[in-house]
C-alpha cells in the first residue's frame, strides 16, 4: 500500500500552552486533526467555565486562517471547583471533559486533587449530566516506585471510585502498562483510554540508556519493553476503548535540557507518520483509522469527521523538523529513532 485515507483524526488529548508557544505549536495540529482535546494546566490552571471560554478565544485567535480545527475544551478539576459551574458550561457546549490531575503527578498540577472525597459532589454531577472525566493516572505517594505509580492508580484510586460511581465516564489518559490495557478492557463502555504515539514507539531505554536523554522525558515515564508490546497490541486491535490522544507537550530546549527537566515530549508534527509507520509495522494499517479518528468520537458521543486525511508512503525516510521556532526559543520535535517512510499529503 503506498497511499492510506482516513477520515480527518482527532487528539484526545493535547497540550497547546499559551501565547508564543501556542501560536508556534498549534498550526501543527490543526493542519491534520479537526478537533482536540485541549488541557487546562496553564499556570494559572483553567478551573472555571469562565476561564475556558477565554483560553478558547485565545486558541481561536491563533488558529491559521483556514484551518478546520474545533478545540474541545477541558476543566482542571480542584477541591473548590463548583459542580454548577461545570454542568452550565457543559450545557453551553463549552466544555467536553474535566481533567483530574492528582496534585503533585506531573506538570502543573500542584493545583490538583489531595483528597478524591472533596470532589465527590463534582464527580456525581458528572456523572449524572455525561460528562467524561479525563484521568491523569498516577499517585503521588514518594513511597511508590515512578515506575509503578500507574498500576498502582489503578487499584487504589481508580476501582474504589468506578465502584463509587460506576455511571461517570472515564477516560485512562496516556496509558502506559500492560496493567492499564488489562484494567480498561474489563470494564464497561463507560470506561476508554487514550494512548499517545511516543508510548507505542519507545520503552524506558530509550530515556536511560547510554545516557540521559531529558527528550524522551514525559510523564507517565515510558515503561519497559513488554508494556510498549501491550500498548501496541491494544492500539492496532479496532478495540473501540482505545483511542488517540498524542499528549504533544511542548516545553522549550532550555527547561528540558537541564539539571531537573520538564515532562512532555512534542510530537504534533510526525504524529501521524510516525503512527502509520508503527501500524504498518503491526500488519494493521486497516486499524488506523479506528484508533485515530473513530473510536475517540464514539466515545465521547460526537460525530466522526466528514474530512478525510490521506497519507502516502515513501521508500525514501521523511525528514522531519528538528526543532520549532517559538518566539525567542525553540521546542525540540520528538525523534521516533526509527526511519519514518510515510508522510501526510498525496
Ligand atoms: C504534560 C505537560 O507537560 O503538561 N507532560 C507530560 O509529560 N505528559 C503533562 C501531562 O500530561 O502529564
Ligand atoms: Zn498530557
């Protein structure tokens, strides 16, 4: 097969940031996906409806004149946030999912949830209204291995709240562990997770050996080899539960490439070449489409895209950018350390 068309994807989860780095990032998305899940840890956080609808106006106003692309607006879920104020703003349209960052689990999140009791009344009224509640699944606890921190969200956070609240829909962000593959497909329809690319192309080696390499940081950490197969495996199966969400997170060179590092890694640009290339590996090219561009709006009750996007192979390797420019700095572009041979156009 040399060219593939899909319908026009979409990322269940993104990271766009604010002022030059939104204005040098976003054009790389909305040139290849019509919607996406933007999130809310902006310093200061994006916790009210009000808020949200400023961020989308900002987001709106550096979209490239003539790209099609709907930002999905997210809530960052704190112990004050006021129930009411979710549902108007789900009810105006405004707001697709609240975002449950653990305090303390990764970028931005010192704002996030101590005590899951303190937003029992927000989570309740979620669920009764529809409102997916996009999950950051670490604990904090310094006690718990960075590498077992998923898993162990997974018993200790995530069931006692699906048995609390089995109606309240939950999307497993980036997952990152064969436990969290596991963990989603025994649950019902009510329960989906996002998989970014980076975790279907590299394990914790990539990170660690032979040096440190703060780009191929992000949090969850990327873990080892037979979690990335899991992912991989669920990623190009056509499952329904597991969709898209790239989790690009862009921070720039100098706050990466220091003593104590950012996490996130940016991958907006090659996402869809580097992901047909890992489908093409899995002999699942036909599988794409589904994880990219249909399985995420089935679950989050929207329809799929009427556009189409194509992707063409090459024998040649395509040569991404290695770096964006913003503003005075610049955003080192994800390396998938593999050849890449398919690139977006016909
Ligand atoms: C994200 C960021 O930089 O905002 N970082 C990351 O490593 N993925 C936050 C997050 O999604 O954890
Ligand atoms: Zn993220």
């Amino acid at each position: 097969m040399t060219t593939l068309t899909i319908r026009r994807p979409d990322d269940w989860h993104l990271h766009l940031r604010d002022g030059d780095v939104l204005e040098g990032v976003l054009p790389h998305t909305s040139r290849n996906f019509a919607r996406a899940i933007i999130m809310p840890n902006l310093v200061p956080p994006v916790v009210t409806t009000a808020q949200a609808a400023a961020y989308r106006d900002r987001i709106l106003k550096a979209l490239p004149k003539g790209d099609d692309f709907t930002p999905l607006m997210t809530l960052y879920l704190t112990e004050t946030t006021d129930p009411a104020d979710v549902e108007a703003g789900f009810r105006d349209g405004l707001i697709t999912a609240v975002k449950l960052y653990p305090a303390g689990a990764t970028t931005n999140s010192q704002s996030g949830v101590r005590d899951l009791a303190k937003v029992h009344s927000v989570l309740e009224k979620m669920a009764e209204i529809g409102l997916p509640l996009c999950v950051h699944g670490e604990v904090t606890d310094p006690a718990i291995d960075i590498f077992d921190r998923e898993a162990v969200f997974l018993e200790t956070v995530l069931a006692p709240l699906r048995e609390r609240l089995p109606g309240l829909r939950v999307v497993l962000e980036h997952v990152t562990t064969e436990n969290g593959v596991d963990y989603v497909k025994a649950q019902d329809k009510n329960v989906g997770a996002t998989i970014t690319t980076h975790h279907l192309m590299i394990n914790r080696n990539a990170i660690l050996a032979g040096g440190i390499r703060p780009h191929y940081y992000c949090l969850p950490v990327a873990k080892r080899e037979k979690h990335r197969l899991a992912l991989r495996a669920a990623a190009t199966s056509g499952d329904a539960r597991f969709f898209l969400g790239t989790d690009s997170a862009p921070h720039i060179d100098p706050l990466k490439e220091t003593a104590c590092g950012c996490a996130g890694i940016f991958t907006s640009i090659n996402t869809m070449a580097c992901l047909a290339e890992v489908f093409e590996q899995e002999n699942a090219l036909d599988k794409l489409e589904a994880f990219a561009s249909l399985n995420g709006p089935a679950f989050y009750g929207l329809p799929a895209n009427e556009a189409t996007l194509t992707l063409t192979r090459q024998d040649e390797p395509v040569v991404f950018p290695r770096k964006v420019a913003v503003g005075q700095d610049e955003v080192t572009v994800f390396d998938p350390m593999i050849p890449i041979h398919w690139n977006v156009g016909s």
